[in-house]
C-alpha cells in the first residue's frame, strides 16, 4: 500500500512511523488505497527552514535559468500529463478527460511563467516632477505558501508555483490530506 511522505530540502522523507497519518481512498471502490502522513510542527518548521534556505541561494538565480528549469519541468510534465491525471483519478474520482483537462490548465501557467522575463522588467520614469525621477523593480519577496484544496489537486498548485519559482520566490505547498500524491508528482519531476 502507499504511503506519502513529505518532500523537503530536495528529497522525500521517509514514511514516519510515529506520525499521525490519514488514509486515502479509491473513491471508485471506497478501499484504502493509502496513506498519508499528517506533519507535525517540527515536520512545518524543517519544511520551511528548507525553502527560506533555498530561497536565499535561488534568488540570486540569474532569471534565465529560472526560466529554463521551469521549461524542463513543463516539458517533463508534459510527457507524463496522462500519469499524472490518473493518480488524480485515482484519489479524487474524477474521469480521466477531466483530470487530463485539469493537468491541461495548469500547463498553461507553467508555460506562461516560462514567459515571464518580459513581465518582470522594471520601470523608469524620468522627471515625475520637478526634479525627480521614478524607477521600479522587481524582487523575490521570500517564502511561499500554497494550501491545496481537494477538488483541483494539480491546478491549484500550479496555479500559483509555477510564478512564484520564475520570480525567483521558494515554494511550501500543504496538498489535500483526500489526494495528496498529485503534489508529491510535481517534485518528483
């Protein structure tokens, strides 16, 4: 039976065997067809040490190479599209069409984030008034939390990663305890 784990510091943590964990079901049969451990707040605390750590080193990623992994990571989840809508057919429910045009949309915004560039271009203003000058720019702002809910398993967290990872921010996301492997995929990309 599967068990999932929590994924920190660039690697999934093995099952807890003292944690408290939740089942997961195959709502088609209603069986348990995992579980999932629940994380505790030092579990909270390690995940976000992690992502404030790799933030510091991941904001002075040159833009460009934000861009490129973001690109690998779609075309990655682009050939395995189909897996991933079954996993999430097989923790939500839904028919596979719909899982596949939740993957789908979520695409779509990693493909935008690998446009981002443009986006995130400052701006200057010369003489606003009399003697002074306006400029704009963009920074990463640190760490950043995602909570996913149930319902879109993929396209919720996609929603918001995929832009956060391309301006140069680090990523938490605490996945639905009802279909958590969805978010578990993403990393093991």
């Amino acid at each position: 039976m599967k068990q999932v784990t929590h994924y920190i510091d660039g690697a999934f943590t093995s099952p807890d065997q003292s944690a408290r964990k939740g089942e997961i079901f195959d709502p088609a049969t209603g069986e348990v067809s995992g579980f999932v451990d629940f994380a505790s707040v030092e579990v909270v605390d390690a995940a976000v040490a992690a992502a404030v750590k790799g933030f510091n080193e991941w904001r002075n990623t040159s833009l460009a190479k934000r861009v490129q992994t973001l690109f690998a990571f779609r075309e990655l989840l682009n050939a395995r599209k189909e897996d991933l809508a079954a996993i999430i057919t097989a923790e939500h429910g839904k028919v596979l069409s719909d899982a596949l045009g939740e993957v789908t949309r979520g695409l779509e915004v990693v493909e935008f984030a690998c446009g981002i560039p443009h986006l995130l271009k400052g701006g200057y203003s010369e003489c606003v008034s009399t003697g002074i000058d306006s400029y704009s720019i963009r920074q990463p702002l640190g760490v950043v939390g995602i909570i996913s809910p149930f319902n879109f398993p993929a396209m919720v967290p996609m929603w918001f990663f995929p832009l956060a990872i391309a301006s140069g921010n680090a990523v938490v996301i605490k996945p639905s305890e009802k279909d958590p492997s969805a978010t578990n995929f993403f990393a093991s990309l």
